[in-house]
C-alpha cells in the first residue's frame, strides 16, 4: 500500500484544518505548516503553539503522526530548533526549501535556496546530527528557480546530507501554482536514487491523477495538498477506490464541526470557515450555493442560523 500523505499549506493546514481532515480521511503522517526560524532558539513554548499536537506525542486526536515542517538558511541555528523540537517529541523533521512566497524568498528562506545545493547540504547535515538517529528527517523542494536544472544536483545534496526522505513538487519556484506540473522530472530523481524514498507532490487531484503521477515519476509514495482540502475524502477513495464519494451533507457536517472547534478572534474563525468552504465548492454545487450565502456575513451566529 503505497504512502499517503497531508502536505504542509502555509495559512490553510494548521492544527484545525490537520484535526478534521485527519478524522475524515487516514494519512499516513501530515506535516506542519512552516515554523520560520532566523537567528536564535526559540522557546518551547513556540513550538507548542505552532504544533499542539506535540503535547500529545506529535499526533492528531486520531493518531496521525505529525512531522514539523522548520524553515531557515542558517544551518547551527536550524539544528539547535530542530534539536529542541525532537526533545518536544517532535515524529520527524521535515525542513522547507519549496515555498515560492516573494516575503519568504526575499529572507533566503524556503524555495530561494534552491541555487544554494551547498547550503541545502549544510543545513540537512547539521539538522540530522543534531537530532537522535531515531527521528526521522526529511527535506521538501521544488524542480529549480526558473527550471528543472539544479534538480538532480540538488537532490544529491540532500541525500548525501543524511535525510531520511525527499519530498518533491514538480513545479519551479517561478511557476508557483501554475500548471504545468512535471512528474516526470520527478522520475528522474527516483531513477538516479532507486533506493531512497522519494514523494510526489503537486496536483495529484483524483485516482486517475494519481495513478499518471505513480507511472510518470517512478514513486509509489504520494503527498496530496490543495485536491485533499477540497475534496476531503480523497485519500480515502485512493485505497478504497469502490468507497463512495461523500455527500455534501457529510462535508457539511465536518465544516460545521471545524467552525465550532476553532477558537480566537470572530473574524479569523470566519475566515477559515469561509476559506474551506470556497475550496470545497471547486467540487460541490452545494458548497458554491452556500458560499455566496456566507462570504458576505460577519458573525459565527449568522453562519450557524444557515445550518
């Protein structure tokens, strides 16, 4: 049974959203969004606030391991979070060199250092002599900057550094979201390292999807972002494909479930509402009616007086 996974989305899955998608759907692990480290340790009490779940053996209420995602260009300060995190409890160290976000880039962070293939190599290395042999650490990138060029050297850094795994989004830093998605590239790593894990990533969005993903890249091992927000039980009818699809009624339900769990200011609990809702109507009729109903309210009780 190939690996299934829930793909870290800075803004979108956070512990609410990796609760409920968690319970509806079985991942194998999911992965935090990023925790931006610059130049100083950070307190465990950051840690605990971006990842909850730690104080719960790093998993989600139904058990799904969860790895955290650290972000930095600093290789010492890198490994003495990452240290701090597995003493946390941390499941795995995932480090971020893919998010194309221009304020993240501007701050050598992320997808900026992927014309820094001696960079990415000193900051895997330290992470993983700084954390116990039994954590797991794992690396995630895209294709290049502007293309696929430094892919493979890149890739070599990486596993040379000692990471356990490598994540992989067929896409360029420039290209952000914007087809098209090239698995292929990503066979290309898997054919140079036919005996380390690789995963895929980017616009697995149905079984036909990703089963074109599995031929074209040479992985068995999946990571589903964007698709697996909209349309929840995705995962599910990846291992189960006569499973039937859930009704907009059962997505409701986890939505009004989501909307009543989360806690902070009114507006902000809105907006994630809001946020899912808008996603699931890429699939749902139901959801699109409902939205235009909503995306103009600003208060839970109006949202909840709808139901």
């Amino acid at each position: 049974m190939p690996t299934l996974i829930l793909a870290p989305m800075e803004g979108l899955t956070d512990v609410h959203m990796r609760h409920v998608l968690t319970q509806i759907s079985r991942y194998d692990w999911c992965v935090s969004e990023f925790l931006r480290i610059t130049d100083r340790l950070l307190p465990a009490s950051c840690f605990l606030e971006h990842c909850p779940e730690l104080a719960n053996g790093s998993r989600t209420a139904n058990g799904t391991p969860v790895h955290l995602q650290l972000l930095g260009s600093e290789p010492e300060v890198m490994a003495e979070n990452a240290a701090r995190a597995a003493g946390l409890g941390a499941a795995a160290i995932d480090i971020n060199f893919g998010c194309p976000a221009k304020t993240v880039n501007r701050h050598r962070g992320g997808a900026a250092l992927l014309g820094e293939a001696g960079l990415m190599h000193d900051i895997v290395s330290a992470v993983r002599r700084a954390v116990p042999p039994a954590t797991p650490v794992s690396a995630k990138i895209r294709l290049g900057i502007a293309d696929a060029s430094p892919l493979l050297d890149n890739a070599t850094a990486i596993r040379e550094a000692g990471a356990d795994w490598l994540t992989i989004h067929g896409r360029t830093r420039e290209q952000g979201y914007r087809p098209p998605v090239d698995w292929s590239a990503i066979g290309r790593v898997r054919a140079r390292h036919a005996d380390w894990r690789v995963i895929a990533n980017g616009d697995i969005g149905s079984a036909r999807a990703a089963a074109v993903c599995r031929e074209e890249s040479g992985c068995d091992d999946l990571m589903l972002g964007r698709a697996a927000v909209s349309e929840p039980d995705l995962v599910d009818r990846l291992r189960q494909p006569d499973l039937p699809a859930l009704p907009w009624a059962g997505v409701h339900a986890w939505q009004m479930a989501f909307l009543g769990r989360m806690r902070g200011s009114e507006s902000g609990i809105l907006g994630r509402y809001k946020q899912w809702l808008g996603m699931t109507a890429l699939v749902y009729p139901e959801a699109a009616e409902r939205f235009q109903r909503v995306k103009k309210l600003r208060r839970i009780a109006e949202v909840l007086e709808l139901s």
